[in-house]
C-alpha cells in the first residue's frame, strides 16, 4: 500500500477496486478444490495469504552488495554450445496471445554502443553483441521501460543470429527471458497538453536484468519493441520509454561508512555523475536505513545536448530542467533491507530514503545494519546528487523503533535510583533525592559502566551460551546505550515535573497554614474547631487514621482482583501523593522556621534576654508541631534535624512514586480497551496479571518507609540486602527491554514486594528484631 501514487480521483477508485478484487481472490483461494471446504491449516491460509497479497517484485530481488537477481539461472558448461535445458525451462516464453506476426516487425537495428534507447513503439528488433558490447568488464545488462513486457517488449538470447522471424519461435537454441522482467511501482504518467504531445519523459514500469551466468554461452541479446498498432488488451501508454545498458558494477559502487553518515549530518556528501555514467548505481550504506533515514537529492545539470552540459549558471534553470525531463526518465530507487525486502522509491529527485526495518535489535542478524540501494539513473543525461542523514526523520524513527526498549530501562533507570537511596539508608548515610540519585548512576566510568554497559556484556554473552545468533556488537550497544541515555532523559523530567508540582504544593500549604495560625491567635474559631474535632473522632475516620496502609491495601488488591490492575495501581499511586506531601510540607515548615527565628536572633541580638524570651514564646506552638532536633537511638551524642528527616521521607516516597506511576503507564492501553468495552460484557481480569500487580501493591505498602528493608540470608558477614534487590532487579529490567519485553519488570516488582511482605510477617512475628542492625530507629 506504502507504493501506490495516487494522483486522481479515478486512480483511487481504480485502486480500491483493484485491491477489492485481489481480496476477493484471495479468500477465494482458501478454498480446498478438492473438498470445496475452506483450509483448516492455519500454515497453509498464511501461506496463501503471503502469495497473494505480497508485492510482485521478489524481495530478494537484489542481494548482497552487488544487489544481483536473486532467481539465478543455472550454468551452462556444455561445451558444445548446447543450451542448459535448466535455462530453457526456468524461464517460460510468452502466452500465445501476445504473439506478434512475422511481418509485425520492422527493419532490424544494429546497436554499437553499450547503451540502447526505445523512444516510441516502432517495431524494431535492436540486436545487442555480448561479446562486443561486454567487453572491459561490463558483464552485467540491464534494461527499463514502461513498456509491458510480451505486449509491448520481448527479450531473447541467441547462439547465432537467425533472420526470420518465424526461426524464433522454431529454434529451440534462443531462449526467451521476457519473463525475467519485474514489475515495480511507477509515478503518474506525464501530463499532456495536447494528444500526441509528450512534456517529459515517461517513468520505468519494468527492470530486466541478466548477469555473466545468464548470459553464458549465446552471443545476442536482442530488444524487441511491438509496432504501435498491434498492441492489444489496453492502449498503448503515452509516452514510450526503454533503456538498456551493459555495465560493470564495479564502476557504479560506492560504499557509504558509518563515520560519513554520522558526518553528514552537518555536511551533505556530494556525487557527481557526469554523461554515460553507469545506469544501475549500488550505493551500500553501513548503517540500516531504517534507523538512519538518508535524505536524497538528484539535481539535472545536462541532458546530452550536443555533448555537451549547460553552463553552471544555466544548470538547474527553468529550461534545462524541461528539455531534460523530455530526454531523461526520472530516477528510480531499490532499496534492499536483509529484514523487511525491496522498497521502491519512483520519480526520486528528492526524496528521504526509508526501510521499513528494526536493526540493532537482540534478536537482529549479523547482516542487518546494512541497506543497499540501487539507483536506476538515465545514462544519458549528467547529475549531481547531495546525500545526507535527515536529523528529524532519524529522530522520529528512533523514538518509533526503540520505544518499547526505552520504556523497559525507565523501569532499570528507576530501579537503579531506588538501589542508590537503599544503599545510602544502609551505610547509615542521608538518603539522597532521586534526581542526585539519578545524576550518580550517570558517572563515567565505574558507575556508567556497571549499570548501562554491563548489561549489554551479559545480553551478548546469553546470546553465545544459547541457540540466538549474535547481534551486530556495535550498532547494538550504540543503540542500547543512546536508549539508555534517552530513559535516564525521560525519568529526570518526569521527576522535576512531579518535583515541581510537590514543591508549589507544599510551599502554597506552608503559606496557608502560616495564614491559619496567625488568624487563630488573633480570631476565635472555637465552632470551626470542635466541628473538625468531632469529625476527625468518628469511627471511620479514626480507622482511616490508624490503618491507612491496611485500608489502601485491601482497597488496591480489591480492584487489582474484581475490576482492572490499572485502577488498583493507581489507588497505590494516589497513597504515595499524601505521604510525599505531608513530608515535603514539614520540612518546608521546619526550614521557614528555623529561617524566622535565625533572621529574628541576629535582628535582636542587644535587646536583652527578655526579648530573646519573648521570640522563644510566640514559637512555642509550632515546637511541639515541628520539633527542632532528634536524637539517633544508639547514637546519644549526635542530633539530627527533624527537617532533614522529613525530606529524606519525601526523597523514598517520591522514588517510590516514580516507580509506581511508570506502573500505572504501562497499564493504560489496557485499560482504554477496558473501558471501552463497558457495558458489553466484562470478565475478571487475568489471573496473572491480578498476581502481579498484587505484588506491586505489596512493594508500595511493605516499603512505604525507608526503615523497612530486609534480608534474605546471611552469607558469611555479608547479608543480601534492600538495595541488592533492586540491583537485580535493574539488571532484570534491562535485559527484558533488550528482548522487547518490558512488561517482564512485573516480575521484578512483584516478587520484590512478596518477598518484603513475607519477611516484614517475620519480623513482626520476632518483634521488632528489623530495628537490631539500623542506627535510624527513629525514622518512622
């Protein structure tokens, strides 16, 4: 469908008909002629539907660098000039309702140059020397046209030359390889002002190919084109085309590395092709074009006029471009992807060259960084081309590519910044923001190493130790790297965007409430406060208030189970946004605070200890609120704010809160098909989907506060701790958005918060034994 030009209404009416009638006929063909009942093998069914509903251009049409024909024809060694009958009959003649009459064809033409041109419909027979015209190397022909082969063209190979016409179809010693002709998708055909008329040249239809293997052992090759009147079935097209070329590759390669590529994306790489250039250019590009889309242009600078080009201030002007475009076909572009086949690109004068394809994937081929493209450019006019990457089609192909990839390692992104407040809580250190959290895994070497290399270093080797061939090594650590990159990107704004939101929050709360306690010394609200008195001691509220987590659990677990994950999560969600507020809030209070009464002592510093009192007493409310210093049990002689405290609970709630809502995301899909199916009839969720997402329940509840860690068993002096868990965890999430997977950190989740939940039974069941190895018993 991406190959249809549609540049009228009637042409798309015409199409849809086609593509009706070409369904039609496929559905027909389910069909079991023998039985008259439809296939009930499902092999089968995609088999048919792959036949009919393929493009007719072989996918491997091209391949490897040389991009030859992929249906090659079998050798022929008789050394009696006798033809390969493997040749004969792989390459079947025309239907007999295309034969021409023996008087159908007219003078024949002797070509003497390597480059033959069909301009009208003049039923001549053009006589090609292999020999002669395949000399210095030019073994390969190739040969376009709109013409339709059989009606409109034949092509046959001959050990001799013969005279008549009647000799061949009787001499089995010329071989006819019309069929050997490949459709692909052409333009619109010129415009015309008048009938008879021709604007410009008409674009190829067709490409014809023969290799030396081909073409081994007959000495012509002849082109003939139908007399006008007898074309049958259609009218002939408007304007006739056909050029054919005997070539060597060689002469039309060009190898375009990495490093140009990258470079191109500041400076364009030229290429200049003077007259009776090589008509099929191979241009191999290091790097797929499906990850590096190419933008190419293709400018006229002459069209063979009096061998000569246009001057350089004439070149590219109004009147070159219209005499050009009468003599020259417009250029065609084959583009081979080892993954996704043969794209075609008609009428390329500008254009941004794209494959369909996914390289430097884990599961990619050695062979899949690359994309050949071959050019079909008319020989007889001269060109200059300008080739570069295009930064935003490069930018968006990334994005649509990789983004499942990118979306796992958020999840690693997240996991590792969770390990590095959990390790910082261990070593009895202040558990840091998860922006500084983040900003530390990002350090080269030791830390960038370990949490964005390592991974790619135990991909590769799970590839060599199973059956999975190996990925291109470079491109797939380039782009599971530059993916990496791109999560830590999208996790630091998704943390100063929820930051921000937290922050103008807390610091609106702290000014309202400043307003409060300033209007309760200077107003009576005894009303307002035995209202809020006698709602905060009814029953629910009270219960609300002592068992909050064993509220949101049942609640979450509720809608996990009877309704959708999504919606359980995001009761989970919605718990943290309290938690973190509440924290931020205090320390807000407790900085501003302290800040008034810092400011205050230095304002009356010679005042006297009366005033120092005075200050001292209109704070004595607020103290009880917000107490100014804590002390660490087992540690007497150092204190520690309580502000600092409260914001290293907003740093492990907001960390937590991050996590969570990267859950909640990878649920939407989901639940927008759920709800778009309300009313219709609904069913219990999955079972296993309900059993992990109880399990991200469990790890938002059981490690609510940072206080609650666990180990799973000792080994030596060493025990497997919180932050280990999520290290693995990381790892685990890596990996699966290597593999395309990243609804696999389910499991990380999950199982991290069974476990938590099933060593907090413990620990509760031995007491408060968790306290034994932590300094910080205080926080909570």
């Amino acid at each position: 469908m991406r190959n249809v030009w549609l540049s009228m209404e009637h042409q798309v009416i015409l199409w849809c008909n086609q593509l009706v009638v070409q369904m039609s006929h496929t559905l027909l063909s389910l069909i079991d002629m023998k039985t008259g009942q439809p296939l009930n093998h499902v092999h089968q069914r995609l088999g048919i539907f792959k036949k009919m509903l393929d493009s007719g251009i072989p996918k491997n049409f091209f391949a490897s660098t040389q991009l030859q024909q992929a249906h090659k024809s079998d050798h022929i060694h008789d050394k009696k000039k006798k033809v390969n009958p493997g040749l004969s009959s792989g390459v079947s003649g025309c239907p007999s309702s295309s034969q021409w009459s023996e008087d159908g064809l007219e003078r024949d033409l002797y070509i003497q140059t390597s480059t033959t041109t069909v301009l009208a419909m003049d039923g001549r027979r053009r006589w090609l020397d292999i020999q002669k015209l395949g000399e210095d190397g030019k073994n390969h022909f190739v040969f376009v046209t709109n013409l339709s082969p059989c009606s409109g063209v034949r092509l046959h190979l001959w050990r001799e030359k013969e005279t008549s016409a009647s000799e061949v179809s009787m001499n089995k010693r010329v071989v006819e390889v019309t069929a050997k002709m490949v459709h692909v998708p052409s333009g619109p055909a010129p415009r015309q002002i008048e009938p008879g008329s021709q604007t410009e040249q008409a674009p190829p239809s067709a490409i014809f190919w023969l290799g030396p293997q081909d073409m081994h052992g007959f000495r012509f090759l002849t082109v003939s084109v139908a007399p006008r009147p007898t074309v049958s079935g259609r009218p002939p097209p408007a304007a006739s085309m056909g050029v054919g070329q005997f070539f060597n590759p060689k002469d039309g390669e060009k190898i375009f590395s990495s490093y140009l590529l990258i470079s191109s994306l500041y400076t364009e790489q030229d290429m200049i092709l003077k007259e009776d250039h090589p008509l099929a250019l191979s241009l191999t590009f290091s790097a797929s074009l499906g990850l590096l889309p190419v933008s190419l242009s293709i400018k006229t600078t002459g069209c063979g006029i009096k061998k000569s080009e246009f001057p350089i201030e004439e070149s590219g002007d109004e009147e070159t471009s219209r005499l050009c475009k009468r003599r020259c076909f417009p250029p065609v572009a084959l583009a081979w992807d080892a993954i996704s086949g043969l794209h075609v690109f008609p009428n390329l004068y500008s254009e941004t060259i794209v494959v369909d394809s996914s390289p430097a994937l884990w599961s990619s081929s050695q062979n899949s960084d690359k994309t050949n493209v071959l050019l079909l450019i008319d020989p007889h006019c001269s060109y200059t081309s300008t080739i570069g990457v295009s930064v935003t089609a490069s930018a968006g192909r990334f994005l649509l590519l990789y983004f499942s990839q990118i979306s796992g390692l958020c999840f690693a992104v997240a996991f590792f910044a969770l390990m590095r407040q959990a390790y910082a809580w261990e070593l009895d250190q202040p558990i840091p923001s998860l922006l500084s959290a983040v900003e530390s895994n990002l350090r080269i070497p030791r830390a960038f190493f370990f949490l964005a290399i390592l991974p790619i270093c135990f991909a590769v080797l799970l590839s060599c130790l199973s059956s999975k061939a190996l990925p291109p090594i470079i491109s797939f650590t380039v782009v599971a790297i530059l993916c990496y990159v791109f999560a830590n990107g999208a996790i630091v704004l998704l943390i100063l965007l929820s930051q921000m939101l937290f922050y103008v929050a807390g610091i609106l709360h702290v000014a309202v409430k400043k307003w409060w306690q300033v209007c309760e010394r200077n107003f009576s609200f005894h009303f307002l406060q035995r209202i809020s008195s006698s709602f905060a001691s009814t029953r629910v509220v009270r219960i609300l208030m002592t068992n909050p987590l064993l509220i949101t659990s049942l609640l979450a677990i509720t809608l996990v189970c009877l309704v959708h994950p999504a919606l359980g999560l995001f009761v989970l969600l919605l718990s943290h946004v309290p938690g973190c507020h509440s924290a931020l809030s205090s320390f807000l209070m407790t900085s501003f605070r302290s800040h008034v009464q810092t400011k205050e002592f230095y304002e009356s510093g010679s005042e006297g200890e009366g005033t120092e009192m005075l200050h001292n007493s209109s704070y004595d409310n607020n103290s009880k609120l917000f107490p100014t210093n804590e002390t660490r049990r087992g540690s007497p002689k150092y204190t520690k704010s309580y502000g600092d405290a409260q914001l290293e609970i907003f740093h492990h709630r907001h960390g937590l809160l991050v996590l969570h809502l990267l859950a909640v995301l990878m649920f939407v899909p989901s639940l927008v098909a759920w709800l778009q199916r309300v009313g219709i009839g609904q069913n219990l969720p999955w079972f296993w989907d309900s059993v992990l997402s109880i399990g991200v329940v469990l790890h938002g509840l059981c490690n609510s506060k940072p206080e609650f860690s666990f180990y799973l068993f000792p080994i030596g002096s060493w025990e497997i701790r919180l932050s280990f868990a999520y290290l693995v965890a990381g790892y685990f999430s890596y990996l699966s958005a290597l593999a395309l997977a990243p609804y696999r950190v389910f499991y990380a989740m999950a199982g991290i918060g069974i476990v938590s939940f099933a060593f907090r039974v413990i620990q509760r069941k031995n007491g408060e034994a968790y306290h034994r190895n932590r300094k910080h018993s205080h926080r909570h």
